[in-house]
C-alpha cells in the first residue's frame, strides 16, 4: 500500500502528438523551403549538357557496333570489343540521366515559372531548351528495343519535335522581324543548339522514311545555320556576350555542320559529297578550336558543368567521321574514326570523374547561365526598338 502511494504521487507526464493538418503542411513546406527549393532555384536548362553527352555516346556506340558489308579491318577490331553489354548499360546510364533531368526541369516549371519565363527570355537560356528535346531524339535513334519502323518511334518523334519547331518560331521569329541589328547582338555559339535540333529531327525523320519532312526540317537548320555562322564569323557586336566560363560552348561551332552531315547522310542514303562538304567543314573547325587552347583557359580554372559542353561535339564528329569511314573504306579515313570515337569516350569518361568529385560545384549558387548581366532585355528591346534605314 505504501508503495503504491508513492506512486500515485509521483507527477503524471502525459505525451500529447500533435499531427494535425495544418502542422504536417507546415513541415513539408519547410523540407520543401530547406532542401528543394535550393535545388530547384540553380538548376537550369543548361544542364542538360550532361544528358546530350551520354545519350550521343550510347548513339556512337550502336553505330560503330553495326554490322556492315565490306567492313574494314579496324571497324571488324571493334566489334570484338564486348560492346552488347557496354552499350545496354550507358544507354540505360542515359535514360536515366535524362529522366532525371527532365523530372527536375518539370518541378522547376510548376515551382518557379517565373524563373523559366526568365530563363526563356535569355538570349543564352533560351537556347538550351533545345537541349532536352535533342536528348530525347538521340536516345531515340539509339534505342535497342524498337526499329525506326515501329509505331512507338513515330508517336515520339512527334512528341519530341513539336517543342523544336515550338521554339523555331519563337527564335527565328525574333531574328526575323526585330531589326537588323537584334542577330548581331544576341547571337551567341549556344544558338547553334536550334540549328542542331532541326537537324537531328530531320536525321530520324529520314530513317523513318519520311523523307519529305526530313528535307523540311534539314532546310530549316540548313538556312538559318548559314545566316547565324556568318553573323558569328563577322565577330558582330555581339561577340562578348558569352561569359568566358561558357567557352566551352564553342565547340558547338563544330557540332552543327557534323550534324548536319549525318542528318544528308540519312536523307541522301549515302555519304556523298555534301556530307563530306560538311564532315571537312567541321573537321576545320575542330582542328581551329583545338589548336587555340587560351581561348579556353578561364573555363577550366574550376569545374562547372559547363565543361560537359566538350563531350557532344566530339561525339557529334566522331560519328560523322564514322559514316566517312564506312563510305570511303580507306585505313585513313579509320584511323581517323578510331581517334575522335576514342577521344569522345575519353572525354565523356573524364567528365563522368570530375563531377563524381565535384559534386558539390554542381549546384553553384552563382551561374553564368542564370546571371542578370547575360543578355540584359532592355539592352536588346532597346535595339530591336531603334528605328533602321
């Protein structure tokens, strides 16, 4: 009895848990607030250079996996290389990439529109919306599980190329009818990204067979590349828009005509003369770029992730040096294919190792990409406003 008055006057704790709604709300808008939202605010379209690396290796390697007639020694060497297995995995390595990718840029649409609007209307930004969508018709063409005959490859095409033309209209639209002197000042080496997608929807439209609409998206990448790379040769007045952080985005200067090689290729049937027009054009422009190694010395005193901008060019050319050397079927012409093809692939390895260390450089809370300075609206509206001759 003692005993159990002590107990009776012991203090009584009582444990009360509070999970209303409005205090679980509470607490997911500050997981939101303290780990997302940070994420959210720095990422950016232009990340998606990431997945146009991977997704372009994944293409290199079917295509040097392909069997062929006739085939050269050196190209018979690499399909002893246990390519099935490597291809299966960074073709995975690349859909997931870029689903990620895209998971992250559809959160920041619904989250922070208005920092896409922003992003949409930088003359920079606005071309790397191209990316996702060149991404997705990379991965398409590589793909091992369906033919380019197969239902699923049309729906696809159309579902990736209508953004394309989307931002055709808005772009070219704008270079169109806002004076003479709106190119000169926002034309940039990222432009080229617009030309690229044209080009690389025209490249599976012909391997569907659609012929007619590949030769309609070929002219229009073709016509506006011609226009946008003499504004861009001329050293125009707006040649100092580009942050020297961004310079590795000049190797789109090769990419465009090496696309554009692979996309007449596909439509002409063969690697005739304009492809190998076209493959020697930015063969001169890689050989340009490579030889001017201050031209990139700012950008690689420290890790960004516009450094992924070195591996789809490359990749780009390799497979343009590919179709060459399976046209030509000279020991040359090879020797040239296995040198970009494993300059690519090392590059593309480089980089996967330097952001695996870099993690925490990814998300900087100052990009070139994002800053005010690039592009400023009001500048550019000023010159598109001021009345011509």
């Amino acid at each position: 009895m003692a005993m159990h008055e002590r107990e009776s006057q012991l203090p009584q704790i009582e444990l009360v848990i509070d999970q209303t709604p409005d205090k679980l709300a509470e607490n997911q808008r500050g997981i939101f607030k303290d780990f997302v939202s940070p994420i959210l605010e720095r990422f950016h379209a232009g990340y998606f250079r990431i997945s146009l690396s991977l997704c372009s290796q994944a293409l290199l390697w079917k295509t040097l996996g392909e069997p062929s007639e006739d085939a050269h020694a050196f190209r018979r060497m690499l399909r002893m290389l246990p390519s099935t297995t490597a291809f299966i995995l960074l073709w995975s390595l690349a859909l997931f990439a870029l689903v990620s990718l895209s998971l992250l840029y559809i959160l920041r649409c619904y989250f922070l529109f208005d920092m896409v609007k922003s992003e949409f209307l930088d003359h920079v930004g606005v071309n790397y919306l191209f990316a996702p969508w060149i991404s997705w018709l990379l991965l398409l063409q590589s793909t091992p599980f369906f033919t380019a005959k197969a239902p699923y490859y049309f729906v696809l095409w159309w579902v990736f190329v209508v953004p394309i033309i989307v931002l055709d209209v808005k772009i070219y639209g704008q270079w169109f009818t806002k004076g003479k002197r709106f190119l000169s000042t926002v034309a940039n080496p990222t432009s080229q990204l617009s030309v690229i997608g044209n080009l690389v929807g025209a490249r599976v439209a012909a391997e569907m067979g659609w012929k007619e609409s590949a030769i309609c998206m070929f002219s229009l990448g073709m016509v506006h590349y011609l226009v946008l790379f003499v504004t861009l040769y001329q050293r125009l007045s707006g040649r100092n828009c580009l942050p020297a952080m961004l310079r590795p985005v000049f190797f789109l200067f090769f990419a465009a005509p090496s696309m554009a090689s692979l996309a007449w290729d596909s439509i002409s049937g063969t690697f005739d003369n304009p492809s190998k027009m076209l493959f020697f054009l930015s063969l001169f422009l890689f050989l340009s770029l490579v030889s001017r190694p201050a031209l990139f010395k700012k950008s690689m005193k420290k890790f960004t992730v516009a450094w992924w901008a070195y591996s789809f060019p490359l990749t780009v050319l390799a497979l343009s040096a590919a179709e060459y050397a399976q046209e030509v079927n000279g020991s040359i012409a090879h020797v040239l294919m296995l040198f970009l093809s494993a300059l690519s692939v090392l590059v593309s390895l480089a980089l996967m190792v330097f952001t695996a260390l870099n993690t925490n450089l990814l998300l900087p809370t100052e990009d070139e990409i994002l800053s005010p300075n690039i592009g400023s609206s009001a500048a550019i509206d000023a010159i598109a406003l001021t009345p011509t001759v």
